[in-house]
C-alpha cells in the first residue's frame, strides 16, 4: 500500500526531480509534489511524495527527517487527510494569515501592543487590483 509524506523546510530552489532522486534510495517513487504560490509559481517551502510501499516509506522518514538538503534540515511526516479529503502534515503547525483583507482598514499596532487609532487605509485585497 502506498504512503504519502508531508516534506517540510524545503528549500526554495530544490526541484520535484531533484527530490525524486533522493527519495528513490528508499524505495519506488509514486509522485513527487512542490507546493507553489498560485501567482508567482514560486515554491512555497514544501510538498508531498507518494511512496509505492509503506515500509520503504517509514525507512525515507527515518533516514530523512532533519536531513540537510540544500542549506534546510527536511521535516518528514506522513501527510493525513483532513475532513474535506485533503491532505496535510501530521505535525501540526501554526495557522496565521498574512494579512490582506478586501476593505476596511484601521490602523496599527504600536509597540506596546495597544491599538493605535491614527492611520487608516485599507487592506490589500484581491478586490483592489
């Protein structure tokens, strides 16, 4: 049965043929996934590897994980489907969004944390390009 890894702290230039042939030294390659921004078509910093056998799946994650590839330690775990029937890493992370909203706007926050009610402007949304 087939496993499918989360690959993590991916290094912005390394290529899905790339990571194919590092993967293969631990068994056959299903597919091999680099996840990128929908705009720019740059990567973002992970993916996903299908491995054809579970057991040679296990022995990749173990001989892998924190293995430094291109300057990054990877981070390997085996990527589990959320209730919409996607996949994601089973290691958890932090959700924050990175701003950008369609209107409104408000002003910043200062150093101590309080709100800081001058300024103004809007968020940058898809709406307003």
């Amino acid at each position: 049965m087939s496993k499918k890894l989360f690959i993590g702290n991916l290094s912005y230039n390394a290529t899905e043929e790339e990571l194919n042939d590092l993967f293969a030294r631990f068994g056959e390659i299903n597919s091999v996934k680099i996840v990128k921004d929908f705009e720019s078509g740059k990567s973002k910093g992970f993916g996903f590897i299908e491995m054809a056998n579970e057991a040679e799946a296990n022995v990749a994650i173990q001989n892998l994980n924190g293995y430094e590839y291109k300057g990054r330690a990877l981070k390997l775990s085996e990527a589990k489907e959320n209730s919409n029937g996607n996949r994601r890493s089973s290691g958890g992370g932090g959700g924050f969004s990175r701003g950008g909203s369609s209107g409104g706007g408000g002003g910043s926050f200062s150093r101590g944390g309080n709100r800081n009610s001058s300024g103004g402007g809007g968020g940058r949304g898809r709406s307003s390009y």
